[in-house]
C-alpha cells in the first residue's frame, strides 16, 4: 500500500473543515476519499 502525498494546504484546509463543520468527521473523511484515521493523527 503507497503512502499518498498531500500538500500543506490541502492538510490545512481538511483540518480547518473537520474543526468547523457540524459534519461527523467519518462524513468528511469518506467525502474527500480519506480514511478515517488520517484525520487523526
């Protein structure tokens, strides 16, 4: 399995989204192909 590369921003932006949304964080995680614990670490 490859490790994927994401850019500054794109690791900015994701956390700023899951801060303020009132979306469940598994809801974003899937919305931007994201496992769901990437989000958190």
């Amino acid at each position: 399995m490859a490790n994927k590369k994401y850019t500054q921003e794109f690791k900015d932006s994701t956390v700023q989204l899951a801060l303020n949304s009132e979306e469940k964080t598994s809801t974003i995680a899937k919305d931007l192909d994201l496992n769901l614990k990437t989000l958190y670490l």
